[in-house]
C-alpha cells in the first residue's frame, strides 16, 4: 500500500471515529441507564487493561476514577502505550495542578487525530465514572484497535473479520458482533486453539457449559499469553447483552497477542484469490462452450431448413414460404445475432482476464473456436441469402405459370368451339347428290373453309408455344397441358388431311357444275377475314396481361389506343359486307329466285357480324377501364419505390457514416479510455435509438413485397444492404467498446496510467500506416526498434508469437498493449503460490523466525527458497482446510495430487505441482 493509499484509509477511518466520539456522551449515558453492569465490567476490563501496561512502568491503579484525577497514572499510561516522551508534569498537588496535567493528556489524545467531544479535565479531576471510562475507551480505540487492519477492513470490522476467519472451522462458534456472540465462551477458545491448539482441548469443551468455557480461556490467557483476566465470566454469562466495549477490548488482546500468525493468512488469502480467479475462469469457459455450442447447434439446424429448393405448385403456398422467412430474419435471426457478438464479447473477456492473471490462453473445444462460429455464420448467411433469392424467382416463375396457364385455357377453349363439328362436316359426302348450283355452292363453300383454316394457324401456334414454355417453366400440371396440346395438334392435322381430300373430292366434279353464285361467294369471302379479325379483337380485348412498370402499361395503352383508330375502318368494311347480302337480296328479289335462309359458302349470318360487332364495341370501354385500374396500381407501385428509395438513401450513407465515427474514436488518443467509453455509450444509444428508422424500412420493404415490385430505379440500396449494414454497426460499436473495456480492465489491473495508454496509441498509430487498426511485422519491428528494444531474429519471432500467436500476419492494438503491459507490470507467478503453499504448511517455523514475521511481499521472496529447501514440499489436508475458506480448501483438496516421497504423513498433496499446473506450466 502506497503512502498515499494509507493517508487516505486513515483519514476516512478518524472521520468515522470523530464522529462516533462526538456522539460518545450521549451513548454513554443511555447505555449506563439501561444497564449499570456494563459499567462493572467496564471498570474491570478498562482496569486491567491500563495495569497490562502500566506494570511495564512499575505501576498500577486499584480505583479507575480516583488513580487518574491527578493525570500523573494517566500521562505515564500515554507515555507507556505510544513510546513517546508527554511534557513534564507539574509536582503540585493543587486542584489547578492536577487540570493542568490531565490536559497534558488530553492534548496528547487529540494530538493523534481524536477529537474528543465533552470530555473535559475537570471531569476527570472530579472522579466522574462516566466521562473517565469514556476517556478511557477512547484510548484504547486508538492505541489498541484503530490499527487493526484485515484486508480491506480495519479497526471494528477488521477485528470482527479477524475474529471470523479465525473461528469460522470451529462448530458452534459463529461470532457477529462483540457481545452476545461471546457469551458461551467457545469463541474465546477457539481463538486460542486455533494459534496454540496445545493450549486447549476444544473437542471436551460443552456448549451448555458457558461459565466453565469462560473461565477456561481466561485461565489461559493469563498464565500463557500474558493477557490479564479483565472480565468475570458470571458477569458475562448473567448479563443479557454484554458490554460490547469491554469484549472488545479483551478480544484485542487476543489479536495482538496472536499478531505474528499474520503472515498464514496473508498467504492463505493470496491463495484464495488466485483460486479464485481460476475458477471464475473455469466458469467463463464452460459458459462459453455452451453458448458456442447452442448457437452451432441453432445453425446447424437452420441451414438444411434455408437449403431446401422444393418449390410449391401454388402462389399461395410460396407466399407462405416468404412470409416464414420473413419471420425467420424479424423474430429468430436478431437474437442470434446478438448471442454472437455476446459470444465473440465473452471469449476477448476470458482472454484478457487469462493475460492479465498470467493463465494460459483458453482453446475452446475443436469446432468451437470464433473463427469456426465466424465461418459457420458466413455459411449461414450465404445460404440464406441464395434461398431469398430461390423465394422471389420462384414466386415469379409461378406468377408467369398462373398467367400461361389462363392464357392457354382461354386460347384453347376458343380453338375447341372453333373446331366443334369441322371433322363430320368435312367428313360429308353431300355432293355426290347435289345439284349443279350446289356443287357449287359446296365448292365455295369449301373454299372459304380453306381460308377461315390458314387463319386459325396462327392461334394453334399460339396455343403450341405457350405449352412449350409452360414446360420450360416446370408447370406442376404439365402432363395435362402436354396432352391437351397433342390433342389440339392431332385434331388439327387431321383437319388438314380431311380439307386436302374434301378439296380433291369437289375438283373432281367441278367440271360438273357450271355456275356458282358469286355474291355468296365474295360474302363469305370477305365475312370469313373479318370475322377472324373480330375473333382476334376480342380474344386481344380480353387478354390478360402483367406489367411491373409505369412504362410497360403506357405501352399497352398506346397499343390499345392505336387498335382503337382502326375501328373505324373495320366499320366501313362491315357496312361493305353487310351491303353484299343487301346485294343477293336485291338480285334475288329483282330476278325471283327463292333465297335460302343460309349462304350456301359460309356459315356466317348476317346477324352473326352484327352480333359479334356489338360484342366487340361493348370490350373497348372494359378495356379501358382494366388498363386504367392498372395504371394506379402502377402508380402506387412507384409511390411505395420513391417512398423506400428516399428513406434508403439516408439509411445507408448514416451507417456508412457512423461505421467511420466508431473507427476514428476507437484510434482517437484525445481524452481518457472512460471518455472513449463514455462517447462509444452515446454512439450506441444513437444507433440504437436509430432502430425505429430501419424497422419503418422493413415495413416499406415488406409492403413492396406484397405488391410483387422486386426493382427500384430510385436507389442503390436494397434491404439486404441495410440489413448486412445494420448488423455490421451493431457488431462493430460491440466489438469497439468490449476493446476499451479491455483496455480499462488491463490498465486497472497492471495499473497502467493513462499518458502512457496514450503514449502506446500514439505509437501504434505512429506506425499504423495502412490506418486499419493493424500493423504489419515490418511495422511493428520499427515500432519496437523507436522504443529501445534491440532485436535480433531470434528475439523478434519469439515477440511475434507472443503478439501474433495465430500467425495472421497482423498485429492488433489489442495483442500490442497486453505486450507493452507484459513488459511494463507485474503479476502473481507460479513461484510465488509455492512459496504462499510454503508458509501455510510451515505454520509454526514461520512464526518463530523473526524475518518472516512481517506481511509477506515479493521483495522477500528470497527468504523462503530457505523453507523450501528445509521443509519438505508438501501440505496436509489439516492444514488447508484450517487455513483456508472450505470452498477454496475443497478446491485444492480436489485437484492436488498425493504427495510420494519422504516421510510424510499419509494422505498429504504436493502443492508444487499443483501451482504450476495453476499457471499452464503442467496439466491440473
């Protein structure tokens, strides 16, 4: 403990002193009032105490209040207990004589930083009882118990604490305070057997016997460690709550009188702390095992789940699909991302603390290192993003599929009605009993077949292509397709083949017939085009179609607009073939032929044009309103990209931008590592208050979805960027402050300063010359050679391995300050456990040897390579269950192997083994 250190604990322990002596009065006359034995056994404990040293000065008192009214016993008992001269007395016997020297005294108590509050000379000189013990008891705080210090305790508590630990292996000894706690005796008893168990037999001792314990320890006290009986164990035993003052004050004795065993528990609690920081890192192992292994666990899981490309047969069951995978990434993803930036977190934590302990490095179990998390994520994560991918092609290709598969139905429902009947029409022998004029007609009539059959082509085609892609895409129900479309090919070859025969048939009686009426024949002629048109109008009218931008539906409106200019035309081509029939009405009503109801060419009526006409005149409206309906979806469409686009574009450059805010603090020198803490904690509260902005993206992501809009001309970014961005932030603002808390962590424990933090920053930026947080060997030998080091090969590759042990080629400004730090401080070796182990197991030697009385420290290290060559290298399980904490005795008890060799006694543990195997020089 530094000088400062220890001004400072003196300072807070007078603070709370003076503020117990301001307070004394009062107290004392409460605690008189409720119970006047305290001021017996105070007079008798206060009383034997003062005689244990005035004896020193040939001297006694017999009556506490008179013996000190002339300050004579007093200021000779100051002399006696602080070894320093007081002023000459005064020789007189008057009343003023006698106030003089009691303020000698009194002057002399406040001179050692005791403020004594309504203690006056005139009370002591008058004999009162109650201001004499309170003087009294305000010396022996000072003199006899202030300096008592158990490791961070002192005074009260430290003696409390010295008093536990001493007693705490005793059975029915559990001590909590300094009055009641005592009564039975056994406490007092245990105290003295656990220094000189030859003194006392603990195991006869009886709890039901507290007068007999009492008088026990009091006996001796007196007759072997020179302490004065001062209490009356009938007192003590008889009184409901015993004077705390007066216990304390004999329990002090004990503690000075036992001072020299000091160095036992300086070396047990050195003991207990590095087991203890050994088995905190035993626990962050195992953690770090189970969590490492719970999340590959998790990952193993999942992939085969996102490495599964069965595609479904419906939209609606791929929907679901995304939508399972949206769930995936909002709900399952995030807290997994969070376990691996909390594992990679831990292990840098269990690290440090190992380095700065002087542990070896932990190496998790095969499979589990960070770097195979790290791979195993990236697996994760590509897999992942190849079956987002998979999601959105499929949903295409299914949305493609539905809107062919309509498309072919209706082309097909079509050609069929158009079919129905032509093969037992075409299959008709009826011209080899027709008339001439009917041969004729049968002729034409076939003819215009011929020509309604090469304009229906076009659409058999049609129906051909669109299967053919419906199986280039894998529609689900391709074998119907496929046997819908060979029917349809079959059928229409057929067609073909009767047409050809039906063609030859008529030529051959052509010749036959003479004359043939061609009005019918020019009718059906231009009807049989013109119908086809308006077939193919309507089937253009309700045609389906998909567009996915603003552009592509002002181009079906366009061509809709230009189908729309030609009607018109179409209209006049109507009124010329409606003017036809007018004409083979006229000319069979002017020349009296009987007009049959049909036109022998075509099948075609009149009324059929008319009909079809109005149906077509009755689609352009409902295809205006479709293309309309469709252009405000494509608005809204392009609404909700601008809507992404405009909060993407700030999104990402704000992560871009933060990414290099949290890089240049983390090489930032300005300021103290708290402050760089203090900066990272706001920048991560920011990011984190920022979360609103990236989850209202999602929503705007995930309504683009819904509305199937899979492109954005508005932005480079797309969600996955934000994502991948976001999750690289979150990582890196961790990453950044678990490194200054290592900083802070390595500077507090090797009490490092911060101008020298600051000077090992500069110097590693110095010569950071990439700016990447790294440094290449080249630079960091440079580096080393600017601080003095003289290198060789040799040296170098052994500094390398200690900085680099992975061999990455790198040297981080992490691995870099726990070098400087190595070089720089100190920490607890193996040697020095061996030593602790030492002590504990030479108890008594110890104490008898004069140098090794004082608190063991690293200067004396020396000292003890006597003991070890002396004594024999090992420990009893007695002695370390007696002087250490049982679950640190269990500990050791557990771990040290038997001691073989020499004399020892049975089932004693070699202790050297044990501390190197603490510091990986040998396995535990």
């Amino acid at each position: 403990m530094t000088a400062i250190e220890t001004q400072v604990q003196y300072s807070s322990y007078m603070m709370t002193t003076t503020e117990e002596y301001m307070t004394q009065e009062d107290d004392w006359d409460r605690d008189l009032l409720l119970d006047p034995a305290w001021e017996k056994q105070q007079r008798k404990t206060f009383t034997a105490w003062c005689n244990s040293h005035l004896r020193k000065a040939g001297t006694q008192i017999e009556n506490i209040e008179e013996d000190f009214r002339n300050g004579l016993k007093l200021m000779l008992l100051l002399e006696v207990i602080s070894g320093e001269r007081l002023p000459k007395p005064d020789k007189g016997k008057m009343r003023f004589h006698k106030i003089a020297n009691v303020n000698k005294a009194l002057d002399f108590i406040s001179s050692k930083g005791v403020k004594l509050v309504s203690i006056g000379a005139e009370e002591i000189v008058d004999g009162n009882v109650k201001m004499t013990l309170g003087m009294i008891w305000t010396i022996i705080l000072r003199f006899a118990i202030q300096d008592i210090s158990v490791e961070e305790t002192s005074a009260k508590e430290g003696l409390l604490l010295w008093c536990q630990r001493k007693t705490a292996p005793y059975r029915n000894v559990n001590v909590q305070n300094f009055h009641i706690s005592w009564k039975d005796g056994l406490a007092l008893c245990a105290l003295i057997h656990r220094h000189r168990p030859d003194l006392i037999d603990y195991s006869k001792l009886r709890k039901d016997d507290p007068i007999g314990n009492l008088n026990t320890a009091f006996e001796v006290a007196e007759k072997y460690l020179d302490i004065p009986k001062m209490l009356d164990a009938e007192d003590i035993v008889n009184t409901p709550k015993p004077d705390e003052k007066a216990i304390m004050t004999y329990v002090s004795c004990f503690y000075h009188a036992f001072a020299g065993a000091e160095q036992a528990e300086t070396a047990a609690n050195r003991i207990c702390k590095v087991l203890a920081v050994n088995q905190e890192n035993e626990k962050l192992m195992e953690e770090y095992e189970k969590l490492a292994s719970e999340l590959l666990e998790w990952i193993r899981r999942t992939i085969p789940w996102l490495e599964n490309r069965v595609a479904e047969q419906t939209m609606h069951a791929m929907q679901q699909k995304l939508e399972d995978f949206r769930d995936y990434r909002r709900v399952h993803k995030p807290p997994k991302v969070q376990e691996k930036c909390q594992l990679e977190i831990n292990f840098n934590t269990l690290q440090t603390k190992l380095r700065l302990s002087n542990r070896p490095a932990f190496m998790p179990s095969e499979g589990k290192m960070v770097s195979d998390i790290a791979n195993a994520w990236k697996g994760l994560e590509q897999v992942e993003k190849g079956y987002e991918e998979w999601l959105l092609t499929e949903i295409r290709r299914l949305e493609r599929l539905d809107h062919l598969s309509e498309k072919f139905k209706q082309k097909s429902t079509l050609h069929q009605s158009w079919t129905t009947g032509k093969e037992e029409l075409l299959s008709q022998k009826d011209y080899e009993s027709a008339s001439l004029m009917e041969i004729r007609a049968l002729m034409r009539k076939h003819e215009a077949f011929e020509s309604d059959l090469a304009a229906h082509q076009d659409r058999v085609e049609q129906i051909a292509a669109i299967a053919q892609e419906l199986n280039e895409l894998d529609y689900f129900d391709a074998a119907t397709i496929n046997a819908q479309c060979q029917g349809i090919c079959d059928q229409w070859d057929n067609l073909g083949t009767l047409t050809q025969k039906r063609r030859e048939s008529l030529e051959r009686v052509e010749k036959l017939w003479e004359t043939i009426d061609q009005l019918y024949l020019e009718f059906a002629k231009r009807a049989a085009p013109f119908n086809n048109w308006m077939d193919g109008a309507m089937e253009d009218l309700q045609d389906m179609f998909i567009v996915h931008s603003i552009e592509e539906i002002q181009s079906l409106i366009t061509a809709h607009d230009q189908f729309k200019a030609t009607l018109p035309e179409a209209d006049k081509e109507r009124m010329a073939i409606m003017g036809i029939q007018n004409e083979i009405l006229k000319i069979a009503q002017t020349y009296g032929i009987k007009v049959v109801g049909e036109n022998p060419y075509t099948v075609l009526s009149p009324q059929d044009l008319s009909n079809k006409w109005e149906a077509v005149k009755q689609l352009v409206p409902m295809r205006d309103q479709m293309l309309q309906e469709e252009v405000s979806r494509q608005q809204s469409n392009e609404r909700l990209r601008r809507q992404f686009g405009a909060q993407a574009n700030i999104i990402g450059p704000w992560i871009q931008t933060k990414m290099e805010e949290i890089s240049h603090v983390s090489i930032d020198i300005a300021g103290s590592l708290e402050e760089q803490m203090s900066n990272l904690k706001t920048y991560e509260q920011n990011i984190i208050n920022y979360k609103s902005n990236i989850d209202k993206l999602e929503g705007d992501h995930q309504l683009s979805q819904e509305s199937l809009i899979f492109d954005n001309k508005h932005t480079n970014y797309t969600m996955e960027h934000v994502r991948v961005g976001w999750e690289q932030l979150l990582t890196n603002i961790a990453r950044t402050i678990n490194e200054v808390e290592n900083q802070i962590l390595t500077r507090d424990a090797k009490g490092i300063s911060q101008e020298q933090l600051n000077e090992f920053r500069a110097s590693f930026n110095h010569f950071d010359r990439k700016r990447n947080g790294m440094m290449d060997p080249d630079d960091f030998r440079a580096c080393l050679i600017s601080m003095g080091y003289d290198l060789g090969e040799v040296e170098f590759a052994r500094i390398m391995t200690l900085v680099d042990p992975n061999n990455t080629g790198v040297v981080t400004f992490q691995a870099f300050i726990d070098f400087m730090t190595r070089e720089t401080a100190e920490t607890d070796t193996a040697e020095q456990v061996m030593a602790s182990f030492k002590i504990l197991a030479s108890d008594k030697v110890i104490t008898n040897y004069k140098p090794l009385k004082n608190r063991l420290c690293l200067r004396k290290i020396m000292a003890l390579i006597f003991f070890y060559y002396v004594l024999q290298p090992y420990i009893t399980v007695e002695e370390l269950r007696r002087e250490l904490p049982p679950e640190q005795a269990e500990y050791c008890i557990s771990r040290m192997t038997k001691y073989i060799g020499g004399d020892a006694p049975p089932g004693s543990l070699d202790y050297i083994s044990f501390s190197s195997a603490l510091y990986g020089e040998s396995d535990l």
